[in-house]
C-alpha cells in the first residue's frame, strides 16, 4: 500500500528549493510562533493520484489552468495553489513571524465517503506524500495525518502514521461520512488517538459540504458544525470515556465556548445517558486556536477555558484565515508578554509530543 520512491521523486525540485527557503530563517527560529492550524497539498500527492489513483476511482482533472480533483462520486472545487506552493509558505511563514507550522491536509480531501479499500488507500498516500513533503524542511513543519473514519482501519492508520512515519497527530472533519463522531464504530479510533497521546485537529467542513447565500455555509455553517460535533461527543460520552485525548477545535471552538451556558444548563436539568461530566470541565479539557478575528473575543475565550488551552492559529492559506498572527497576540487586551508567549507557542511545545519516523522514506 505503501507509494513508491520513485513517484515520491517526481516532487524532487520542488522539495529541493523548499528545503533551500526553509534554511534561511535565523530571524523566527527559536523566537516566532508555532501555528497549529495550517493547511497543506502535499507536493507529491497529485502526480501519486495521476499515476495510481483511478484504480482507486480517484480521478486529477486539469482544465482551464485550474486543478480539481474528482474522489469517487465528489469532486473538490479548483484547488488553491498556495496549499502547495512550499517555498511562499515558507516566505510567509517568515514575514508573519511563524517559526514552525503544523501541517493538515485540506479538508477537502478528507474522502470519507470513499469506499474501504480505496479510503485506506488514499490515506496511506496522502500520508507518505505529507511526510515526504515535511521531511524537506522538519525544522520548520510538523505534520498532520489524515485516516479513513469511515473505515475499520482508521485507528491503524492513525498508528502508522504516528509511529512509522513521526506525524504528530490527525486532523479529522466534523462532517464523518456516514456516521457521526460519536458512533460507535469510530471507538477504536478514539482509543487509539488516547493511547498514542497524538493531537486530534477537529475542523468543520460545512463550507464545502453545504449550499447557502452569501458564503454563510463558511462564516456560519462552519462554526456550526464543530459546534455540534463537539457537543456530541461530550453527550455521547466519549470525552468521558477518553479523558486524555488532546483535541484541538479551530476557529476558536465555533459557537461552542459562547453556548457554554446554555449546555451546561441543559446537563443540569435533563441529564444524559453517557455525559458524566459537566460540559463547563469537559470545554475546559479541549484546547482551541486564535482564529477568531478579533482579539476581544480571544480574551473571552481565555477568560472561559484558561490561557493554557488557547494556541496560534492561522488557517493557512485562505482567505478567511488570520494574516497577522502575531498582531492579533498583541492586540488581545490584558496579556501580559509571558502569556503571550504562551499562547504563541509554549501551550503547542506542551501537546506536541516529540516524534521521528522510525524508517526512511518509504520504499
């Protein structure tokens, strides 16, 4: 299942003048943030997809100048060029003061519809393809996986990936395909995730997935969306039944921490059949990224959850991302320097476990 090393290389000159950019950067190194919310093509992954993928019923459709690429019965609209453009990542990076950035697949790939054999296919490519990528420059990117949740191999992917290939964790999608999170069937995955101590990246996908005006399936479906996939897995019990899962929700936790109230109020009164927990502890369990666009309402998440649970986000490269991470740090009203270094990157040195693949590129 593995890619080969020689459709790895076909990547080769572009991997070579990413490591080249990403050796010049005395100015961020040891002192800039740690993004933990960055988006990433892996600059491998389309020539794997052109030379593999319609075995798999995965299809690259070039036209026009615009790149898509059509997953079993889904096709992804045209593809950002920036998710792949390694050396102005870099570029960026450095100008935004941004010293190390956790790489996540775009979650538009996230393919959880596909069927078994073709999900678990497309995960270990994706994979390989996203190590390979990082490997270019790993003093400056730390990646993220993705697993097939639909399938019964999820949670060994997710072993692979973190111990054959030093992946920090997963990003996973609100949307699961045909189950929701807090199915049963994903348990193995939760229990795998706990027992690797791997970061969990939960992100909406809304945007994508559902039709509304004026882009509102972005500016509201998708807070939307983490918020209940959070508030399901806290009443369907599994923060209680995995205690130590070390989850990260993007976009500030969506409309979750500002309807704190309102959940816990509802445990209160109704109770539940699997939440033991009362929601206010479980919010305060989870930690969250800054990409709030506003620094008073980043305070606000600070005063809810704590300043060890808050970390640098950017949703890196689009447009609904922050462009000025650092400048949102100081703006936020009643920081002190220390905990905005603690913010910008000591509370991700604490989540992040510290990984190295355990074999060389895969063969």
């Amino acid at each position: 299942m593995s890619v080969s090393r020689r459709t790895l290389l076909t990547a080769g000159a572009t991997a070579a003048a990413f490591a080249a950019a990403g050796t010049s950067t005395p100015a961020t190194a040891q002192t800039g943030g740690i993004d933990v919310h960055a988006h990433c093509i892996p600059n491998a992954l389309i020539p794997v997809l052109k030379a593999h993928g319609a075995a798999h019923d995965i299809e690259v459709v070039e036209s026009a100048g615009e790149t898509r690429i059509r997953l079993g019965s889904l096709t992804t609209g045209p593809l950002d060029p920036r998710l792949s453009d390694l050396p102005a990542r870099i570029a960026t990076m450095n100008r935004t003061g941004i010293e190390r950035q956790l790489v996540s697949p775009f979650i538009g790939l996230t393919a959880y519809h596909l069927p078994d054999a073709a999900a678990r296919w497309y995960s270990r490519a994706h994979n390989e393809t996203m190590a390979q990528t990082t490997r270019s420059a790993p003093h400056r990117f730390t990646p993220m996986a993705t697993v097939p949740l639909q399938s019964a191999g999820a949670a060994d992917e997710l072993v692979y990936a973190v111990e054959q290939l030093g992946m920090a964790g997963v990003e996973v999608s609100t949307d699961a395909g045909p189950r929701d999170l807090d199915d049963v069937s994903v348990e193995p995955f939760w229990e795998a995730a706990e027992n690797l101590q791997a970061l969990i990246l939960i992100h909406p996908s809304a945007s994508a997935r559902v039709q509304l005006p004026y882009r509102l399936g972005n500016f509201v479906g998708n807070p939307s969306d983490t918020t209940l996939a959070i508030a399901r897995l806290m009443f369907g019990g599994v923060l209680d039944r995995h205690p130590h899962l070390r989850i990260c929700l993007v976009h500030g936790g969506g409309f979750l921490p500002y309807q704190a109230g309102r959940l816990e109020h509802g445990f209160r009164v109704y109770g539940g059949e699997h939440i033991k927990t009362s929601p206010l502890e479980l919010l305060r369990r989870l930690s969250y990224d800054t990409v709030l666009h506003s620094p008073g309402r980043v305070r606000t998440l600070i005063d809810l959850v704590g300043i060890d649970r808050v970390l640098l986000g950017t949703d890196y490269p689009f447009d609904m991302g922050d462009p000025d991470p650092q400048g949102t740090l100081a703006a936020i009203p009643g920081l002190r320097e220390r905990d905005r270094l603690q913010i910008a990157r000591k509370n991700a040195e604490r989540l992040i476990r510290p990984r190295a693949a355990s074999s060389p590129a895969p063969a």
